[in-house]
C-alpha cells in the first residue's frame, strides 16, 4: 500500500472517485504499486497517496480552488 505524497480531495459521488482512478489508470499508473486511497465519508474527502512526489505535486496544482 503506498501511503505518501498524500493528496486530499473534497468529492461528490463515487462516479467522480472513479473518473480519477480510470484516468490515473490510463496514464499507466498501478493501483497499490503508484498509488491507492482512501475515502472518508464521514467528511466527504477522499485522499489519494502516490509513491512518486511530481504525481502528488500535478494533481495538487490541478484540483486546487484558486477562487
């Protein structure tokens, strides 16, 4: 289980959840060796954790809310 370069993101349904794991998929990057999460539905986040720091780093520029 790959449990650093944590990234933590507010979510709405398990079909947005999903939509980022195929995409993360599609880029060649294994679920359990690349990266995993985990979801907390107590606060509606879920955290996804990557073994290489730029993944954590280019998907924290890309969800940040600038507004």
């Amino acid at each position: 289980m790959v449990d650093v370069n944590p990234v933590k993101l507010n979510y709405t349904n398990a079909n947005d959840i999903m939509k980022f794991v195929r995409e993360l998929r599609i880029k060649g990057l294994a679920q359990g060796i690349d990266f995993d999460f985990r979801l907390d539905t107590f606060s509606n986040t879920i955290t996804f954790y990557f073994k290489e720091e730029m993944y954590a780093t280019f998907y924290r520029i890309k969800f940040t809310d600038y507004h």
